[in-house]
C-alpha cells in the first residue's frame, strides 16, 4: 500500500472559501494599467464601462491578501471541485524516476480546463450588478465554453466572438457553446465597426485573438446592460485561479509534502498564476524556495524572448495598455495547436516576478510537446490538451534530471485540461504532419520595433 | 451548509476490493449460453478459443458472490476512480423538486464512460494468459476507446473493428484509439473471410455492430495469441461493472440513505447491472423495495417490445446463442444517435430479473432525452453523453412526479458518460433535425419469426 493515494482529494470542508491575491505579497507590484490615450494609469471610473464593477475593485487592489470567495460562487465550485492532486504513480513507473510527480487536473469539466474557475466568478458579479449579459472572445474555445456554462447557470447572454478560423474549425467546441445557450460569432464580423474595418481591409482573414477582443469590448461598451469579460492575463483572473494553489497546498499539506519544482504552462498566465500563489508568498517570504518554472511554446516565446515593456492588449488597441513580457501585439504565432498558448504578452503580475527573478520560464517545440503527451495519456490515461501537454514535457524532463542524479524531488505540474476537442492536432503528430515555426531574431525584432513608446 | 456534500468521493481504504457476482443472489439464474450447432450450454473448453480462459470461468460461475478484484486492477481503478456519487443539488432547484437526485457519475475518464472498468479487467485476464492481443468490436466507440487504453497501459496488441459509418463519422474516438496505439479497422473489411462475404453481398454497406462482432471474433479465433473481449451484455461485464453499483452502495450508506428509485440506461445491459446488483440483491433478499428501471430508446426497444428467447448475438451466428430479451438479431434500428443503446438484445442476466418482475423497463424516444439532456447540463454543468441521457430524461420525469405529489425521495441514477463525442448529434437537435423512428409492431414481428427454434 501506498502511503499517499493517487488522488488527493479535499473534502467540502477543506476547500478553500477565500481565494489568495499574490499581489499582496509582491516587493515590486505589478505595474498598471495606462490609459492608451494620456498614459496615465486606469482609474476604476475610466474602467466602468468596459469591466464589472466589483472586478475593477478586484483588478486594481494589490493589497488585499485574501478576498472571501461568494457562497453562491462556492456552490458552484462543489459542483466540479475539488479538483484532484494526483500522484503520477504510473509515470513515474514508466519513466524509473526517483522523483515523485504530482499533477493538479484541472479537466474534470464539461469546459474541459481550469477557465471555468475565473468564467463562474466573473458572471457571478455580472449578475449581482444587473447586467442583462457580457460579450468575450474565445480562441481555442475553452474560455467560451467555461464562460457560456456560467452565464448559462446564472441566466445571462452570453456573446462570444470566437475566431474565425477556430469557428470553422472546431464546429463541436462551438456547439457546446450553443447547449448553453452563447450567441457565437465567427470574428472578425459584421457586427461591430472594427469588424467591418478589419474586413474591409483584410477580406480574406482568418481572425486573431486581439482582433476578436476588440469586436468583444465593441460589442460592450456600446450595448446597455452589458460588459466585456476575459479570460486571462488581467489580475482578477488570476486572483481566481488562486483556488488551484490553494486547494494544492491543502492537499500537499495534508500529506506533508513539500514542493522542490513546480510547472506550468504560460499563454496569459492564468493557470500558472492561479497554481503558484501561495507557493509564491511562501517563496518571497523566504519559507520555500520551491523553483517555479513557467512554459511556453517556442513559436510563441513572450517569456524567453520578449521583452518587459507596456503594449497593446489588443489589436484595435481600444483596451488600456499593460505592462507585461510581450512580443508586440502585431506579432501573430505559427499555427501552433496550443490556441490558448498563442498571445503576445503575459500576465503583468507574472512578468514582475519574472522579471524579479522569482521564476524560471522554458520554450518547448510542438513536437516533442506531443510526444509528451501521449507518453503521458498512455501511462496516466488522460488524454490532455496541447496546453497543458507543455508541462508535461517539462515535468518528464525534470524528472529524468532526477534520474540521473538520484534525487526524489517533489515535482508538482498543472494539468489545465483535456484534448478531446483537439483531435485534428493529434492526427497531424500521428500522421508525421506536425510542423513548428520557431521565428528568428530578426522576425520578433521587426514587432518589438512598434511597441508603443510610454513617458 | 448542506449536510449531505455536493459529491460523495470514497477514499482509497473504502473503495470495494472485490467484485460482486448479483447470479449469487438470483433464485432464476440466467439462462446458460447455448453451442449456436448443438444447442447444448456452452462448456468452458468450447469458450476456450474464444474468449480468455479466467473470463470464461467468470462468466460460467453463478454462485460466487464476492470475487477478489486483483491489485494490478485495483491500482488502475485507483487512476480514475472512486467515480464521484452526486447530488444533484442544482437540478433539483431547477426543477423545484422535493426529491432528492443522485447521480454516479462515470465520464471523468479519457474513455469517456463506465466502459473502463470491464476493459482494464479483461485486459488484465489476457495479459495473465500470456497473450499477444486481443480483439473486439465497437459502435459509438467509447468501449473501443476505453479497451486501447486498458491494452495500451498491459502492453497488449488492440485490434478493432469499427461500423464503418461510426468510423467515418466520429474521426475523434478513432484518434483518440491511436494515441493509445490500437489498430482501428472500419467494418466490414477485406481482413475477413466473413466481412468479404458481406462486401460482396452488399457492396456499399456502412456495417453494424452484429458484423463487426463477427469479424471480431474471426480474427480472434484465426490469429495465434488472440482472443475476442466484448464490452456489454456477457455476465463477465456485469460483475465487473458492479464497481459502480458497489461504489454507490458505500457512499450512500456513509450518508444513510436509502434509495426509493434506481435509474439505468440499457443497451447491453452492462452499465445498468453493475450498478443495481448490490441493491438487487438486497431487494431479493426483502431488504430492500427499491424499484429498479431500465430506460432504452424506443426505437430500440428490447425489453418493452421485444420477447424473453434464445438468440444469436451477431449477425454472423458465430457466437453462442443467448437467451435474452431481443427484438431479432437482423433487426436494425433507425439512426439514433445513442450508438451505445443499439443492441437488438439484452443481458442474459438483466433479461431474467426483468421477467422476474424484479426490474421495470421504459422506452424513450430520442428528441425528449436531449431536451432532458440539455436542461441537465445547463445546470449540473456536465455535457451527457446521449446514451446516459436515457436515464436523466427518466429521473427528471420520477422527480417530477416528486413535485405533484410532495415526496422527498431519493432518485438515483447512473451518469454513464459524457458526450464530447457526440455534439454531431447535438447539433441535430439545436437545429431541428432530429427525427426519431418507432418501428411498427408489423416490422417488429418479421424479425421475431426469424428467431432460431431452441429445444
């Protein structure tokens, strides 16, 4: 027998009812948002329009360390979560490693990944405003998806504009969305003037994500009642993503175990933002010194090649200016099958303490993510997402670093989420068709050039 | 706080270590299987080609009541499993219901069902044999998916035979099959001398599941090392799903409650008999008056139209004959989109209890099962499957009854699995498209005349 079960699960009792705002630990705060026209920073009124009110609150306190989780949000939570800490027994068995692996899977939902935790929380206080409905953006389509089950459960519209070559693309994720009742639009569109200008310009285009924000917040600040919702990147997501860290530091705690490495996979850092939290506080009070590694594809390398700099959150740049590691925001990835991995910047609260040396960031190659992947579906028999397939490889990697020298370090990675609707990405790593585009120097310096240039 | 969580999980220490064998307790035991030429019962040594020899002995053995479950496939269930026991909180609001609605929720694995659970163990058995592989048929796919799991994770070879509309129309679940290595045929094919005489015969068929079983099982009796594993209706299946049923007893007696209506859905039988037989046992026994229903759709209706004989499992009559509740094995049903309900026969085992008067049967029709299935993952936020749609759209319909009356009871159902798979089908039913055919009883009696004469 072994001591510590597969799965570590928290009781109703266990969970955590307060999620944890790592800002309030920070040395360096995370730098704020700029109004794109005067350069000063956002003010909650100059954000009323485009955001929730009670979010605003929750974006622009960097104070605050625990902010009590709502109870009709905490019922809804006991409906998918806990989510399990698994003890990766079989992969460790695969890979004869001495290190023990543990993952936090975040896939136990109809959304399939960890969005829902921040999608229930935003419509929660859309609700409780009394907003008729919000607008999003969706690329790969987990985060429309998570946010149409929220509206959904709290009787609100829900619209999202999902780009336009993942509409055509992914026709089920799509459908889910329609089972809960979202109003999807392929973008760019119509609908909105951007839309139109973009089209007008580009007829044949495919969409991007900023474009597909832009149409979003178009969408809100000019329809009564509503407001636009994201998924990542903005601090409130992560201050609702901390429920991952905190009920994986219950679990941890319960059996004694102290994290050596942990590893996420970074697009806009909600899920490794949310993971990390606490670990972090414990890191820059001096408690832990657990190395945290963030993980990015290597066509998309905000972290490993960006630079930290304010620029545009969105194409049209109609939203405030953050500062973050970024890529430009004209820089358009390969296309990589990790859809939720493909954004320009990063997380502000991530990038400064990245920047401040609080962690590690690594760029893997699809293919070898892939490989990774399926190594691991077929000892640990979860089928997982590219996205979080990026962790994978790298906890695969650590913990062959373990077997070499011997060590029985604590690995612990976030699985985010599952790649059922992912399929035509596996085909193509079967199939021998899987291609990566790395870009040169000389491409991401071309887009680092039009970064806007601030005081 | 409710006193009664949201979803009662088992800890490893609580989860069953043995099997439960409901034949023990049967005081008709199921009818034996007959030799298709001699009409005879089948004898081990006749099976012996077929089928894995300790499966044979399971399937053979009426009177055991606990078999120990080994460790090889208590720590795979350990991956997955306990399957959490719900309490449909949020759909009881919706329905404004004084019942009380539980559901064993079985989806969150890759397989995407309870199929898993009968699949790691006949793999297991095959394994312990020394075989090289073995084969199989599947439908919809989810027993296709779950048994290349299973053999992926013993390193078994995993041949099956896909109807060939299911293969060309569910490209997923054939992928999913290959990350887990399996070689995945569309049926009928040219591997076989039984599928080239069907080719022949009728050039352009898309297959069934009685054609695939046949040439499932030529293979297995024709390749050195192979043998034939089934995912449904085999008594072997029923016991090892009685997991589920076990799972459910202990986690309902940890919160004393007892139920007044258990709910299935039926296609082979094998989800609904693993999880009635610990309560079927106690109602033999008069400790229990639970009434047990078995929900199938209408245009397949085996129990509620078919009749109590002998009959061949597949079309190719190479398989022992089997008394069960059938509607013809040349029957087809119309194109309902429950793959895994389409079963012209049923459980020898569920087949007796039902003539026993010891079960109900109710027969559904298509378009009402995704309206349950809709408002179900609305609020409960778990996209069904449409096969376990079957059972939601029966529990809505007994908690309603619930509300006229003013009765708490307690309504448990089985969730078999979700529907990532099958949003085609969704899709059908958002835009209007969904047709149902009930077969007139003039349709039905052509294929009874056809039944074999037994005895």
């Amino acid at each position: 027998m072994n001591e510590i079960p597969y799965k570590i699960y928290l009781t109703e009792e266990e969970m955590p009812n307060a999620w944890y705002n790592v800002r309030s630990a920070m040395k360096n705060k995370p730098a704020p948002l700029l109004n794109p026209g005067t350069h000063e920073p956002m003010k909650a009124e100059e954000l009323a329009p485009v955001f929730c009110e009670e979010l605003i609150k929750q974006e622009l306190d960097n104070d605050t360390a625990f902010i009590p989780i709502p109870q009709e949000i905490l019922d809804f939570y006991k409906m998918y979560r806990p989510s399990p800490l698994v003890r990766a027994y079989c992969l460790e068995k695969a890979l004869d490693t001495p290190a023990h692996i543990y993952y936090k899977f975040e896939g136990n939902n109809t959304s399939g990944s960890h969005k829902l935790n921040s999608a229930i929380a935003q419509a929660y206080y859309a609700k409780m405003q009394g907003l008729k409905g919000v607008t999003t953006e969706t690329g790969a389509g987990q985060w429309g998806t998570a946010l149409s089950m929220a509206c959904s459960y709290f009787g609100l519209d829900c619209k999202v504009y999902m780009v336009k070559v993942s509409y055509e693309q992914k026709p089920f994720r799509r459908e889910v969305m329609r089972v809960y009742g979202a109003d999807v639009t392929p973008s760019p569109s119509m609908t909105t003037k951007i839309g139109q200008k973009i089209l007008a310009e580009h007829p044949g285009t495919t969409g991007s994500l900023g474009c597909a924000i832009s149409e979003a917040v178009e969408v809100a600040t000019s329809t009564p009642g509503y407001r636009y919702v994201l998924g990542s990147v903005l601090n409130q997501v992560l201050l609702h993503q901390s429920i991952i860290g905190l009920e994986t530091e219950a679990a941890l705690k319960k059996y004694d175990i102290v994290p050596d490495i942990i590893i996420g996979c970074a697009g806009g850092g909600s899920n490794l933002g949310g993971l990390i939290s606490p670990f972090m506080r414990d890191k820059i009070e001096g408690k832990l010194d657990t190395r945290i590694i963030a993980v990015e594809p290597a066509s998309c390398p905000s972290f490993t090649r960006g630079v930290y700099a304010y620029d545009f959150c969105d194409t049209g740049m109609v939203c405030p200016l953050a500062k973050m590691y970024t890529l430009g925001s004209d820089f358009i990835p390969s296309a990589n099958h990790a859809g939720g991995l493909r954004y320009h910047g990063m997380s502000s609260i991530l990038s400064q303490l990245y920047d401040d040396g609080l962690m590690e960031a690594v760029a893997v190659e699809q293919t070898s993510v892939f490989e990774a992947a399926e190594k691991f579906a077929r000892v640990e028999g979860i089928l997982p997402a590219p996205e979080s397939s990026h962790a994978i490889k790298v906890a695969i990697d650590e913990a062959m670093k373990c077997k070499e020298t011997g060590e029985a370090k604590n690995i612990v990675f976030g699985l985010t989420g599952t790649g059922y609707f992912d399929l035509v990405a596996y085909e193509k790593f079967h199939n021998g068709e899987m291609t990566d585009y790395i870009p040169t120097d000389d491409e991401l310096a071309v887009f680092r050039a039009k970064l806007p240039v601030i005081g």
